[in-house]
C-alpha cells in the first residue's frame, strides 16, 4: 500500500515538472522564433560579415583571414595582415591588442604551428604576447580567401 501511494505521488510530481517543463519549452521556443520589422522579409543574417559583438565589457571578434590580393603568400605576411584587421576592429570597438584574453589561432598545415610564434608576437605592441592563444590546424584551402592563417579573439573594453 505504501508503494503503491508512493508510485502515485512520483507519477504526479512528474506529471507536474512535465507540464512546468512544456510551459517553459514553448515559452523558449516562442522567443527564439519570434522575428521583427524587416528582418522577417530579408535574410536573418547581415549582408556584410560581421567583424565583433559587445557583450558586456567583452568584445568577441572573428574571422581575420589575409585575402589573395592583399600581397605575398607566407606565413609572416598572412599574420601580419590578418593580426592588423583584428587590431583595427579591436580599436574600433574600443579595444585593443593589449586588452586580449583569448585568441584562436587557424592555420592551414600543421606544420605552420611553430612558424607562426615570431610573426604572431610581432603583431603585438613592443613584441609581446597578451592573453592565451590556441592553435588549431584545418585542411589546406579550407580558410576563407585560401588563406594561410585565420584568427578570431575575446578582449575587453
């Protein structure tokens, strides 16, 4: 008999979380459809890429490749163009390369890992480093612009 009460009272407090779970999922669901003014008419995503968000004190900023005409195809170059685009869009956002907390680092052979440090740290005010940076390594040719390097960082204002 106890089991029994027991098994009868489980059934109802899940039915009960059950049901607050639906109202919240639904609620969830609503929101993150629900789309405003002319956005519903147009693509929901700018036409121009987008180079950083503010969140907060945080800025998140990506996609810094070097473009094919933007001069030779080496490794110092390719950091060196793509480490100024992510300074520039870091002081346009009211930042800068000493306010880094953490870089991500893309680059198209594995063997560039270690290459990559000199040009890397040239890019930084007085040569040095800030914040953490990782380092992943992606098939040739699949970095937008075949480029040899993409970088993408999370600083502060």
């Amino acid at each position: 008999m106890k089991t029994q009460r027991r098994d009868i009272l489980k059934a109802f407090a899940a039915g009960i979380v059950g049901i607050a779970g639906l109202g919240f999922a639904n609620k969830v669901k609503a929101d993150a459809v629900h789309i405003t003014g002319e956005s519903a008419i147009k693509n929901r995503y700018p036409e121009e890429p987008v180079k950083f968000t503010k969140l907060g004190n945080l800025i998140f900023a990506s996609g810094f490749i070097c473009l094919p005409h933007e001069g030779p195809r080496t490794l110092e170059n390719h950091t060196k163009v793509a480490m100024g685009k992510l300074e520039a869009a870091l002081k346009e956002a009211g930042s800068s390369l000493d306010k880094l907390h953490r870089v991500t680092a893309w680059i198209d052979d594995p063997a560039n890992y270690f290459p990559l440090n000199a040009p890397y740290a040239a890019a930084f005010p007085g040569g040095r480093r800030k914040g953490n940076r990782s380092c992943m390594a992606v098939s040739p040719g699949n970095i937008p612009g075949n480029s040899m390097v993409a970088f993408d960082a999370i600083a502060r204002v």
